[in-house]
C-alpha cells in the first residue's frame, strides 16, 4: 500500500531524511516512533505530497507520487501535527468541504460526511463553530477530514496529542476499527510508547532522519522493553 | 472546476461569517452613496445656474450630460476606493491559509495549484462584482429621472470591474508571500497607492522617453478611457496581463511551499 524507495530530504545544508526505505502492506498499522527532529512529520510530508523528495520515490496505492500526483493524493487521508482546520466553520460544513476537496461525488457527500462524524463520535457538535470547540474535539475534527472519503491509507500526525485518556482510548479504537474492519492501511506517529503497543503491530523507529529499527512489535521488543529499545536507538541518532 | 467552486464558495462563506464583510460593505456603501448623491447636488446646482442665463440655453444639452458630469466623476473616485477596499478582501486569501496550516490540506488534496489559485481569485472576483453592481445600483438611479448613455455607463463600470480585478490579482499575490494577513494588506494598500501615482512621477520626469513607459504603467490611464465611454484593446491588454502575471506568481509562491 505504501512503498518508499531511498526517500531522502534536506533543508538546505540541514538532512531532515536520509535514504528511508519501508512497504506497508494492506491492513496494517505502523508505528512510527522517533525522538522530536527525527524525521517522523517530513517523511509523513513526503508520503502525502505534501514535500517533494529531495531523492527518492514514494508510491501510494500503486500510484507514483511523482508520476500520478493527484491519484496518490487521493488515496490517502493525512492528520498533519496541527489539524487544518477553518475556526470560522461549522463542523459539519468543514468536513463537507474537505470531502468535496477530495472528489467524493456530490451524491454521496452527505452520507459519508455523516458517517466520518459518527465514527469521530462528532455528531453532537456538528453545528457548532470549530474555532470554540475544546481541543480534543478539534483534534477529532482533524481525523474526521482524514477519513471522509474513505482513504485507503491514512497517514496520522501524532493523532492523540491533547487528548484525554478517554479520548485516546476511543480514537485508539477508531484506528484499530478502520484496519481491521474496513482494511484500512494507517501509519501514525507518535512518541508515547503505550500507543505503539496498543494499536500497532510493526514498529518502525526512525532516528537522526534514518531507519534504526523495523519489525514486528514483538520481535522489536525482544531485547527489552519498547522503551528501552527506544532510548538506546535514538541516542544513537 | 468543482474543486474551484468548492473553495470559492468556502472563502465565500467564510467572509460572511466574520464581520469583516459587512463593515467593508457598509463603509463601501456610504462611500459611494456620499460620491454619487455629492456628484449629483453639484451637477443639479451648475445645471441650474446655467438655466438661469438665458444666452446659455443651447448649451444647456451640451453641460447637462449625465454620464460626464455625474458618473463618470463619480466612478474616478472609485479608483482610490478600490486602492483602499480590495486589500481588506485579499489580504487572508493565502495568508491566512498558511498561518493555520490548511494550506497542507489544500496541497495535499488531489487539487492543482491552479485550481487553488483560482476558486480563491474568483471568491475576491465576486467582492469586485458586488461593489461594482453597487455602484451600477447608484448610476441605475439615473436613468429613471434622466437619461444617460446605457453605452457610455457600462463602459465605465466595466473599467472600474476591471481595475478591482487587477487589484484583487495582485493582492492575492501579495498575500502568498506572507503568514500575516496584517503584511499582506499594508504591502497590497501599498502596491496600489505606488501603480496609482506612477502618473505623478511620470509628470515630474521631462524626458519624454522615460515618462511614456511609466505613464503606460499608471493604474488610472487604463480607465480614464472607459470612463469617457471608450473601451480600448489597450487596456484589456493591461489588465489581462496584470490578472495573468500575478495568479501566475501566485502560484509559483504556492509551490515554492513545498520546496522549503
């Protein structure tokens, strides 16, 4: 579902990503850990088009980044670190809008705008401004664009940041649901280690922008806790 | 075109669910009721005082003349109240997008620069239209207690339109290049006092070689024609460049986004 090929990416002098190579198969659900500055937000940049590679290709459900921009695009619903959201907005309205951004027919619009705000348990704020929404319900907000038109891939931000514990668990929930369920693919970062554990089954953990570790969560944690095996390889970086 | 539409129409909504696009309105709509009932009282009173000579009465047709003494005056102070009105409109068209990162949905959505660029031009190109119907409102009034030229009056409101579009162009340029709506309306108020008094410097340089390219450049030489009625291919052409040249920037400015 998502191929990155020798993906690298500098900021001037400064190399944020450096020849970063991983598949994720259908279904899966990939941790994506690293210390602040890893890397983890340009290469999640790179795989929704966001930046272009300084080298490297990215493919998102079979479609080329480079070569088939707007059908990779397409394919993928994306929960940057901040949630793109319009304060001046209705809730529902904004994520009409976003579905309309990404070609879900009109006929159809109402429907999934509806079904994205049921799964994001957003149903009772749907008419109310997002700008005087608690941060938890904008970040709710954030994932409800992201899957409006029913992505194959989603790609999350740190999609818990600012949640309460309740609210993590049911957005942890959501994810395990739209994987299992719907064989959604999701990558999503994070460095809250618990998260990992609960809803990923492969761990990818990226450090000074290279890939320090990939594998199973189980085999990953074989040499100790994740947590050990988190601090050891990102002082490597 | 529907993803035009679609950010047209938000941009749309969501001016008028901020107050920014009815104070705009009202204070526009004061503007010009003051410079088009001002124009009137001024042209009633010299009409009147060439009535009262009786040796005058031949050229009372001549003087009294609607389109030149009332509308076209009054849509030359418009000029100026463009310069002033239309960075209000443009100033978050980008900037705004930036500073709160929906600029990533936007380039992240399998939507082209251009259409990005466009539905947001279009939604300021509805505000050009609104003003300029309101001022047709004003020359509309007219034609029921006299008769202007119909000619001659679209003439004039197509070169105002005009004149907006150029603006709103630049102004939505401007605005890609900041984060701050604040920057991005002071530089736009700026760049439209600059192209408004080129005529000015061009008035003050003797050598006729230098000041004819300046003077070329000067906002108000491309509407002061269709002012007095006359549509010239000229002027097309330099408002088309103009609209063309900054979406064009505009959207340069969007995709060097993505190269930072």
């Amino acid at each position: 579902m998502i191929e990155v090929e020798g993906l690298s990416r500098r900021y001037g002098d400064v190399v944020a990503v450096s020849d970063v190579s991983f598949n994720v198969q259908r279904g899966e659900v990939v941790g994506f850990l690293g210390p602040n500055g890893a890397g983890k937000t340009t290469t999640m940049r790179m795989i929704t088009g966001f930046l272009p590679p300084s080298q490297g290709q990215v493919a998102v459900a079979g479609h080329d980044l480079e070569a088939a921009p707007l059908d990779a695009r397409r394919a993928v619903g994306y929960l940057p670190e901040t949630p793109p959201l319009y304060p001046e907005m209705r809730v529902s309205d904004y994520v009409r809008y976003v579905a309309a951004l990404k070609d879900v027919p009109r006929s159809e619009r109402s429907e999934k705008v509806e079904k994205a705000l049921e799964a994001c348990a957003l149903a009772d704020v749907s008419r109310k401004v997002i700008g005087r929404l608690s941060k938890g319900y904008r970040q709710r907000v954030g994932l409800a664009q992201a899957i409006v038109h029913e992505p194959e891939v989603l790609v999350l931000d740190e999609p818990t940041a600012g949640l309460d514990p309740q609210q993590i668990n049911e957005i942890r929930r959501l994810i395990s649901d739209l994987a299992e369920e719907e064989g959604r693919t999701v990558i999503l970062s994070t460095h809250i280690l618990p998260e990992v554990e609960n809803i990923c089954k492969r761990v990818l953990l990226i450090s000074g922008g290279r890939i320090r570790l990939d594998g199973p969560l189980d085999e990953v944690r074989g040499t100790g806790t994740l947590e050990e095996v988190f601090l050891r390889e990102a002082s490597v970086g | 075109m529907s993803h035009v539409l679609a950010i047209c129409g938000r941009e749309l909504r969501s001016l008028f669910a901020t107050p920014t696009a009815y104070v705009l309105l009202a204070f526009y709509l004061i503007f010009a009721g003051f410079v088009f009932t001002g124009s009137l009282r001024i042209f009633l009173e010299q009409v009147e005082q060439v009535q009262a000579i009786p040796q005058y009465a031949q050229y009372l047709e001549l003087f009294a003349n609607l389109n030149l003494r009332v509308i076209a005056p009054a849509l030359g102070t418009f000029i100026l109240l463009f310069i002033f009105v239309i960075p209000f409109l443009t100033m978050r068209a980008f900037s705004e997008e930036r500073a709160n990162g929906t600029i990533e949905l936007l380039l992240t959505s399998p939507v082209s620069t251009w259409q990005i660029v466009l539905g947001k031009y279009l939604a300021v190109l509805c505000w050009v239209g609104i003003f300029v119907l309101a001022a047709a409102a004003f020359s509309g009034m007219l034609f029921v207690y006299g008769n202007p030229e119909l000619g001659w009056t679209v003439a004039g409101h197509l070169g105002i339109f005009l004149l907006g579009a150029a603006l709103a162009a630049m102004g939505c340029f401007i605005s890609s290049l900041t984060r701050s709506p604040i920057i991005a309306g002071v530089i736009a108020l700026i760049a439209g006092l600059l192209l408004f008094m080129l005529n000015f410097l061009a008035g003050a340089i003797e050598n006729p070689a230098l000041a004819a390219p300046i003077r070329y450049l000067a906002l108000e030489n491309h509407v002061d024609k269709s002012l007095s009625g006359l549509i010239r291919l000229q002027d097309l052409v330099y408002f088309g460049v103009l609209i063309v040249l900054f979406l064009t920037l505009a959207r340069t400015a969007l995709e060097s986004l993505r190269w930072r």
